[in-house]
C-alpha cells in the first residue's frame, strides 16, 4: 500500500505539471500571435498613412526687412509658431499662392526697389489678398487691399469707370508711397508693416498707452497682433517652399504673360469692340485690365491710360 500511494502521488504530479506546461506554451502562443498581429497591424497604417506630420522647426535666427525677430522670446515664438503651421499645413491655399506669386512678384518686385522698399513687403500683398483682386468685408479692394479713402489719398483714381485699387502696378505704388511715410514716421519697418494694416492713428494711440515703439513688446488687436507674423511665415515658406514640404514643378508654376500696353487719351465708347480690334475678346481685356469697371471709358478729360494687352499665343504659352 505504501509504495502504491508513492507511485500515485507521483502519478498526479507529472499530469498537473503536463497541465500547466501546456497552460504555459499556450499563454506564450497567444502573447506572440498577438504580438505579431498587432506589429503587422501597426506597419500596415503606416504603409497606408497619407504623410507623416511634424511639428515645424522655426530658425534661431531670422529677420524682417533687414530688423530681428526676436524669436528667443517665448512669446514671439509661439506667435510665429501658429502662423507658420497654419500656412504650411493649409496646403491648397499656399500652394496658390507658390503658383501666383511666380506671375505677379515679377511685377511687384521692381516697383518696391524703386521706391526703396524692402523686398520683403511682397509679401504683404500675398498676406493681404493671396495675390487676387479680392474684396474684404469692410470694403478694402484689390491686390494690396486698400479702402477708398487710403487709396484717394495715396493717388489712385475710383469713380463708377475706374478703380485702381485693382490695379497692380499703380496699386503697388500707392502701398509704397503709404509705407514710405510710415517709414518715415516710425524709422522702423516693422511698425510701418503693422500700421498699414492698423492705421498710423490707432497705433500712435498703442504706442502712447503702451509706451513702447517696438511691434514685438505690444499689446495690439488679434487681427494685427498675428499680421506680421503671418507676412514672416509666408516668407519663410514662399522663399524656401522646398523646406516646408512643397515640390512644385516650375512648369505648374503660373506662367508670366508676355504683354505690351496701348496708351489711350479718349473716350472708348464699346471695350468689347475694342479687344476684338487687338485680336483678344472682353473678358481677356478685363483679366488684363480688371481696373476698368465698365464696358465704356468716358474720359471727359482727356486723361491718359495705359491699356495692356497679352501678346499673340498667349493663351497656350509656358514658361
């Protein structure tokens, strides 16, 4: 009886130790089917991801029209930080603005030079209407988006047949000859970019209140307080798109039009009549010239105006 009981124990032993081995080697199946499953799982989303994002890396050293921007400030950071992530990762309406900015900073450009402006406020006219004859809810128009008094005062003409504010060439001159006395008041660029979207009179009252002249230390509305921090990021992404994840083809850029311009100093009674005389039809003429309001142009006195038309081919030509 005593040996029986012995090889029993024994017996019962070895099965709960077979058990739990299996229980064991089962567990461990499971763990590394799961394992694997979940690995497989994982590499699968990131095969079928669309783009990996990333936080966007700002330099430690940058500047506006020749002055800092104290980026080290932990303030002036996280403002150029929205500005800058909003623009790269609004990916169709910067990529627009790649592809215009090809076609209109050829004009742009050469005009601020002239009037010894910075070329960095090109960018402020794709910041203010995305290089387009835009029309703003408080009635501010065209390229540079100037509101009918600023634009009288700074010398374009708007009456019920003409609006120069659409106008690229002369419009950017008047934004020259408005930030130029900006300049002149404030000897800061900065300032003179933040007074034409503000005003010079509001913003005399800020610095005033604030006793500070410096853009950077103000306090200032949410609309002005990101403008010129938008003007930086766009730069920063329309001088170096490459860097901020946008490979556009120079040939998808929008191409420069070749063209040549008609002086007129009378009245043109049909313009519909007068593309077809150049060989173009109406709405090309007023692509081209979206400054004339009307089908007519009175012009009781005489004035002169430069009419541009779009050289022969235009319409199949690539840069």
């Amino acid at each position: 009886m005593k040996n029986f009981g012995i090889k029993y124990l024994n017996k019962t032993k070895r099965s709960n130790i077979a058990k739990i081995m299996f229980f064991l080697l089962a567990l461990i199946f499971i763990v590394h089917t799961s394992i694997f499953w979940d690995t497989n799982k994982d590499n699968e989303l990131k095969k079928n991801a669309p783009h990996s994002t990333q936080s966007i890396q700002i330099p430690k050293k940058l500047e506006f029209a020749g002055e800092k921007v104290p980026v080290e400030n932990f303030d002036i950071y996280e403002s150029l930080d929205r500005e800058l992530s909003i623009n790269v990762f609004w990916h169709s309406q910067t990529i627009l603005f790649i592809k215009r900015a090809n076609r209109f900073f050829s004009i742009i450009e050469p005009i601020l030079k002239k009037n010894n402006i910075p070329d960095d406020f090109k960018y402020l006219a794709v910041a203010e209407s995305g290089l387009m004859n835009a029309v703003s809810p408080s009635g501010a128009k065209g390229y540079w988006q100037f509101l009918e008094p600023t634009a009288k005062e700074c010398g374009l003409e708007i009456n019920d047949e003409i609006d120069e504010r659409y106008n690229l060439e002369k419009s950017t001159e008047a934004a020259c000859k408005f930030l130029n006395k900006s300049y002149k008041k404030y000897n800061n660029w900065t300032l003179a970019a933040a007074s034409y979207n503000f005003g010079r009179k509001n913003l005399n009252k800020q610095i005033t209140r604030q006793k500070s002249d410096n853009y950077f230390n103000l306090l200032l509305g949410e609309e002005t307080g990101r403008y010129v921090f938008r003007i930086i990021a766009i730069k920063m992404i329309l001088s170096n798109p490459q860097n901020y994840g946008f490979n556009i083809n120079k040939k998808d850029l929008y191409p420069i039009i070749p063209t040549y311009k008609v002086t007129i100093d009378s009245s043109v009674t049909n313009f519909a009549q007068f593309a077809k005389d150049f060989s173009i039809n109406y709405k090309i003429l007023k692509i081209f010239n979206p400054w004339l309001r009307e089908n007519y142009l009175s012009n009781k006195n005489k004035k002169t105006y430069e009419i541009v038309i779009p050289k022969k081919g235009y319409r199949t030509f690539k840069n």
